[in-house]
C-alpha cells in the first residue's frame, strides 16, 4: 500500500507540474482578453442585454413565474416537516428507498433538462443546423449500458454514493479523488445552469441579473437543505410538467407564427439546416455524426451511469426492477425532448433565416429568449417559469448529490479510518448512540447542501466567461467525467484492475481531459472556434473531450494495474468480490449472493456472499462456504501469505 500511495503522490505532483509549465504563461497572456470582454459588462452606456431584447413582461407573467417557484418552495417544505422531518441521514439521502420508477425517471429526465437545454438546444440548430439532434441517439447506447451494467452493481451493494464502490473495489485513496472530481464537475455546471435563466430574465425585464441569481439559488438552497431527495424527487416531477408544457406550447405557436410546418421545413432545407447527416470521421470537425452519437454516449455515460446526481434517484427506488423501469423510461424521454427544442430551433431559422436579429449580437444563446419576447410575448411567463423549472431541478439535484457525497465519501470515510487507527471498539456502542450520529449526520448534510449552495451563487457570475451554453456543459462533462467513467468501467469489466492502476489511470484521463479543454480555451479566436494553427489536441471537438479521457483513463489504469501485479506479489493472489463485477462476469454462482437492497432481513450483513473453497477446484457438487465480507478478507490475506511462502521456498 505503501508503494501504491508513493506511485499517485509522484503522479500528482508531475500532473500538476505539467500543468502549470504548459498553461501558466497562456492564461496570463489571455488575461487581458478576459477583462476586455468583461467591459461589456461594466460599461456605463452599454447594457448586457440590447435594449430591444426586452418583451412587455406584463403582472400576469410576473405572477406565473412567482407562483412556479413558490410551489417549488412549499413542496420542498412539506417533505421537511411530514412524516416525522428529515431527521435520518436514510430519508433525507436516500428517501429510505422507497420510491417508485415514474417519479424517479422524471425527476432525472428534469435534471438534464435544464436552461443549457432550453436555451442551448435551439440556438445551436438554428446557428450549426439539425445535426445536433442527432445527440438524442447516443441514449439508445448509454440507457441499456446504464441499466444492465452499472446500476444492478450499485443497487447490489447497498450503496448511498456511487463512489463507496471505489472505496469497496480499490481503496479509499480512489474513493477521495473520485469524489473530489465530482464535486469540482457538479459546482461548476450548477453555476452554468444558475447563470442561463437569469440572463433570461434580464433579457425580458428590468431586473439584475446578480438578483435573479442570488434570488434563485437561495431558494433552491433553503427548500432543498430541509426537505432533501424526496422533496428534490416530488418538486422535479411538478417541474417537468412546467418544462414539458411550455416547450411544446412555443413550439405550436411558433410554429404557426413561422407559417406552418411546411414553410419551416421548406426554409430549413433550402437554407441547408436539415444536415441530420455529417459522416466525416475526422475528430477536428466540431459536429459529425459519429461524434454526436459515439462521442455524445461517452459524454452522457458520466452524467447517467456513475453520476451521484442520477445514481442517487435510482438507488432511491424500492428494488433493482424498480430503478432499472426509471432508466428505461428516460429513452423515449429523452429522444422526445431533444427533438421538441431541436424543432424550435428550425422554428427560429423560419423567422429570422440567416440574419439573426441585432438585438441578440453576440449573446446566441439569447435568440429563444428575443423570439417569445417578439413573436410571442403572451407567453413570456410560461416560458421564463420553464427556464427556472429547469434550473431549480437541477441545481436541487445536485445539491443533495454533494451533501451525500461530502458526508459519505469524505466525512464518514475520514471518521471511520480515524477510529481503526485509534483502535476504538465499534461494539461499545449502543443503538442509542448510533441514533444520535446518525441525526448529526443528517445536520451535517444539511449545512452541506446550504455551504454548496452559496458556492454556486458566487461561481455562476463567473460562467459568463465560458462561451456558449452547449459547449460549456459538455467541455465540463467531458474533461472531469470522462475519467471518472474510465475509472468504474476498469472496476466493473476488468477484475485483474487494482487500486494503483485505477488512481494512476484517473490522474492521466484527468490530466488530458483539462488539457485539451483548457488548450481549447486558451487558443479560442474572435469567431467562437480554436485557432486552425493551434495544436491538433486542442482543435479536436468538444464532443471527444469525455471520450478520449475515459479511454486513457481505462488504458492506463489496466497496463499500471498488470505493471504492479508483477511489482507486488500479493497483488496477483488478491480475489476481488464478485458483487463488485458486471453481472455478466461473476463466476458461477454469483446468483446466491445477498443484494443488500433486495433484502429486507435486518440480521443479513451488506456484501454477506457464497464463495468457493479457495484451496481446492470445485464444480458444481462440491461444498461451498458462506463467508462475510471480513472472513473473506482474512482467507484472502491468508492465500496470499500462503503463496509467499511458496514462492520463497
């Protein structure tokens, strides 16, 4: 182990090395081009929004929007004072697994859908063309893999956070780093998605934008630190139906404003927006069909399969059926939402052709805004009511996935590591007193969910420096969750992986994947695009950055893992528990393996299973031994010595 830390400590001090040599002197070069920009913003005769962006916003609207985010509020309230409160880390985490598969399929299908979608979508068709609809398709990939491959793994073990089963499968060294590139991931696209709405509302009325961004992510933060993943769940479902409606209500009417279906159509094909096909393989091109599907899978892969945020709301359902329903329900979800704002899209190239309007300038992800502000603006409300529907669902989401992660991969992992080296008796303690850490474990996430939430606020003003909307969330995913993909896919598919490998693995996918993102951005010219003389790694398109990283981070951490297996001698003996593999790759007789979430016994212990005598080949007539986990352990480790001896000899 020793070794193992001493290897991920050299590692991360060369990362950082790296870093530093190769982007210090780009960053403070470009310096001065981000304060340029940022004169827009501070100068006394100019406004961020174009003065005639702004629609008539009538009480009405005023009203409507008011009434969503108070029903928001009093949902949220409710679930933290029925039933008793949040008074257990079980129910405010985890809804004491309760829930069925419909409420948790919208409430993930909400989450996605925030204002990067409704506003990012749209303006990307209408800029680049209907390719980008072409991304719906990636999820006929990502939902089987995430149903029948990752979920059954973590809703087998018991798990509260995606991340124990680093903890369970290589160590807690893995654990922490995991966790840490999650939290970095979900703060950053928080403040992306608190940031759309609000330059929105600004667009249509007369207030601030800092407002309406402190205004939203308090509320968000108050309803979702007292009433925790139920009222996250219950408030997500009220939401899409806001979203849902909405968007299909501009797309009706815009599309009767814009002349019919025909006439869209018609104009969209003559003006060469219907280019659903782009089969150019080479990487650099921003949009081809098989980086929006294959790449658009491996950026979506992160987000549903070892994501917190969504794995959290599975592994609330009531069993594994359950939870694997809700994941199939979000693919027909899924494709029917992207193709609605993909529509609305080829709805603004009808009305305004290839002259956007002047108001919009260079603002793109505005254009949505400008058009219900002036060919529809008896619906302003309904559709700034959608765009904060969508933020307050996922910002609430991934407030209660950090509380969750902070407190269990972080907090509890450090108490308990604290207690084996100080050697406390775990069996002293009464279940009175277990009671009474658990309730201060639930405070604990409650301050959590609030610090996160101010956190948010004070990123979003920053998320106006980042470029457009779809390219921001999927430069985030791309860069921090590939890695993390890499890194459960070599613990689940590959059983010779060890911990050295996996941390060694994830620092270089996570290293490649901030190297080409930040490169991309550094070397970024006047028209949005990477300069054509920059380095080929920074010209490859935004929607590879999860793909390559998980790649390296899968490659690397299986070559290091065989490198340390010939290192390390007991590496090689060490058996891995078959309830941390793919279903598909468990020996033979995995079935009798206690599920911790499929059993409702309270005397049967997590990860209790059937294992083989391990000192003799048995087949199916032999005698079998049912060991706990920390019998296993002890046989393991005795193996090993075993062997040693052996080889010594």
């Amino acid at each position: 182990m020793d070794i193992k830390r001493c290897f991920g400590l050299v590692s991360l001090v060369i990362v950082f090395t790296l870093s530093v040599a190769e982007f210090l002197p780009a960053l403070f070069t470009d310096f001065h081009g981000f304060r340029l920009r940022d004169e827009r913003y501070s100068s006394n005769d100019q406004t961020t929004v174009h003065p005639d962006v702004r629609g008539d916003f009538k009480w009405w609207d005023y009203l409507i929007v008011g009434a969503m985010i108070l029903i928001s509020f009093g949902t949220g309230l409710y679930h933290a004072f029925s039933g008793g409160g949040q008074r257990t880390t079980a129910r405010f985490l985890m809804a004491e697994r309760s829930m069925f598969s419909l409420p948790v399929a919208i409430s993930v299908l909400a989450s996605y859908l925030s204002a990067i979608t409704v506003l990012g979508f749209p303006s990307e068709v209408y800029f680049h063309g209907i390719q980008y609809w072409m991304v719906a398709w990636s999820f006929v990939i990502v939902i089987p893999i995430t149903a029948l491959v990752f979920i059954p793994v973590f809703h087998g073990l018991g798990v509260t956070t995606a991340y124990e089963y680093l903890r369970k499968r290589f160590s807690p060294t893995v654990q922490y780093a995991g966790s840490v590139l999650f939290i970095i991931q979900t703060l950053f696209y928080m403040a992306i998605v608190l940031y759309a709405p609000a330059i929105a509302l600004e667009a249509v009325t007369e207030i601030p934008l800092w407002v309406t961004i402190i205004g939203t992510g308090l509320i968000c933060t108050i309803y979702t630190s007292l009433g925790g993943i139920k009222a996250v769940i219950w408030t997500d479902v009220f939401q899409f139906t806001i979203l849902f409606g909405s968007l299909l209500l501009v797309l009706i009417l815009g599309t009767v404003d814009a002349g019919g279906p025909s006439k869209v159509w018609q104009d969209n094909y003559q003006g060469g927006k219907l280019n659903f096909f782009v089969f150019d393989p080479d990487p650099t091109v921003r949009l081809s069909f098989w980086s929006l599907v294959i790449g658009g899978a491996f950026n979506a892969l992160p987000i549903w399969a070892v994501s917190q945020t969504a794995v959290q709301r599975f592994l609330t359902a009531r069993t594994l059926k359950e939870a694997q329903k809700s994941i199939w329900y979000n693919l027909p979800g899924n494709v029917v939402m992207m193709t609605i704002v993909s529509l609305i899209g080829l709805v603004l190239y009808a009305t305004y052709g290839d002259t956007p309007p002047a108001a919009v300038g260079k603002e793109h992800d505005q254009i949505l805004i400008y058009f219900v502000a002036q060919e529809i603006p008896y619906i302003q409300g309904l559709f700034i009511a959608c765009l904060f529907a969508g933020t307050l669902s996922t910002v609430a989401s991934g407030l209660n996935a950090l509380a969750a992660v902070t407190l269990i991969d972080i907090v509890k992992t450090y108490r308990n590591r604290s207690r084996n080296y100080l050697r406390l008796p775990e069996e002293g303690r009464t279940d009175e007193d277990m009671a009474r850490q658990d309730y201060r474990d639930t405070i604990i996430s409650k301050i959590c969910t609030f610090v996160y939430g101010c956190i948010t606020v004070v990123a979003a003003f920053a998320a106006q420096y980042m470029g457009t909307l779809v390219k921001m969330a999927n430069t985030v995913f791309g860069s921090i969750g590939g890695p993390l993909l890499g890194v459960f896919t070599l613990g689940i598919l590959y059983k010779r992986a060890n911990s050295g490998g996996a941390l060694i693995g994830l620092l270089a996918g996570s290293y490649l994947g901030f190297w080409m993102s930040i490169g991309a951005i550094v070397n970024t010219v006047d028209n949005g695009g990477v300069d054509p003389e920059a380095f080929w790694l920074y010209r490859i398109s935004f929607m590879w950055y999860s793909a390559v990283s998980s790649i390296t981070t899968f490659i690397v951490g299986l070559l290091t893992s065989e490198i340390i297996r010939r290192v390390i001698p007991e590496e090689r003996y060490r058996e891995v528990d078959p309830l941390l593999l793919a279903t598909f790759l468990r020996p033979k007789g995995w079935h009798r393996c206690v599920s911790a979430t499929e059993s409702h016994d309270p005397t049967v212990v997590i990860g209790t299973q059937v294992i083989p005598n391990l000192y003799q080949e048995i087949d199916d007539t032999d005698d079998e031994l049912l060991l706990s986990v920390e019998e296993h352990d002890a046989v393991q480790l005795q193996m090993s010595q075993d062997h040693q001896v052996e080889s010594n000899n």
